[in-house]
C-alpha cells in the first residue's frame, strides 16, 4: 500500500509529515511529489536557479529503535555551470538508504566528540518529514561543481595583477 501525502500546510508548501508512532516492523510505502509552489523555495535552498520537478519514493519500517528508511528521489534541476558560468539542466536519480533514531534531545557537540558514522542520524519530534528528507537527498546527489559539457571557461578581459610576492618587490625597486 502506497500513501501519498498532501501538503497541508500552504505556508511552507513542502511540509511531509509520518508520525513516527506509526512506523512498524512492516515497511510501508509513501510517495512525495513537491507541488509547483513550493519549488521555487526549495530552488532557493538548493542554491539552483529553478527547481523543475522533484519526486520522491519511500519504505518505511522499523526495528527496535531505529527507523529504516529506503527510497529513491528523481529532480530536474537548472543549475550554472561552474565555468561558463550558463544555466544548464541537470538531472538527479539517485537510490538512498539511511537510518534515523528518535531521541528526547540532541548531542552536545559542542566539545571534542568521537562520532559514529555508522550510527543512525538522531531525529528529535513525534514526526519525520519526508518533504525534508526527499530535499537532503537531492543536495547529496547534487553535482558539487556542475560544468556544462563543452563549456569554455569565462575569459576575464581585465589584466590580473601578478601574485607573485616578488612583483611587489619589483615596484618598489623600480621607484
């Protein structure tokens, strides 16, 4: 069974929450799609120029404390490219898996702390939001420097200053 879930709630148009007390050992499946108003503010957060489409699929289900998340998240994006600095597409279809544990408060990292990576990620409410979940996988499958293929880089028609310390040591020699 496949439940999707509708934004209730118009002032952040992205918001997917699952109580947690209804996750059980038996997965459950759940499927987001973000609608249009709510793209322009997940562009934003990205740091993208236009959000075209993001869809998400999960299955959920837990075992003991720890809640089992597994899914899969499809984005169309416009993105600048890192060289010619042009707006370029790009597309994100990514499979992800990861593990979340409820707890009452989160730990003070403040000082020096051995983390576990291996540990699940600590989730402090009665709810997870899938909306959220699905946009942190979009910026993990994100391409950190996107070139668009053929892009030639941006040419920079002004002199660059020498950076070299001993260009500095010249103009004062030539006083």
């Amino acid at each position: 069974m496949t439940d999707h879930i509708e934004s209730e709630k118009p002032d952040n148009g992205y918001e997917k929450p699952v109580r947690i007390e209804d996750i059980s050992s038996r997965p459950k499946s759940y499927k987001v799609t973000f609608p249009a108003n709510a793209l322009e503010k997940v562009a934003r957060r990205l740091e993208a120029e236009a959000v075209r489409s993001i869809e998400a699929s999960f299955e959920i289900s837990r075992s003991g404390p720890v809640i089992l998340v597994e899914g899969h998240v499809t984005a169309e994006l416009v993105r600048t490219c890192v060289s010619s600095l042009e707006p370029m597409d790009e597309s994100i279809d990514d499979d992800f898996s990861f593990e979340l544990e409820q707890v009452d408060e989160l730990p003070d990292l403040s000082g020096e702390v051995e983390i576990d990576i291996e540990a699940p990620e600590p989730i402090i409410g009665d709810t997870i939001d899938l909306a959220e979940q699905a946009i942190q996988q979009v910026s993990l499958a994100m391409e950190p420097f996107p070139r668009k293929e053929g892009a030639e880089p941006v040419k920079d028609e002004a002199e660059q200053p020498s950076l070299s310390p001993f260009a500095a040591l010249k103009s004062l020699k030539q006083d």
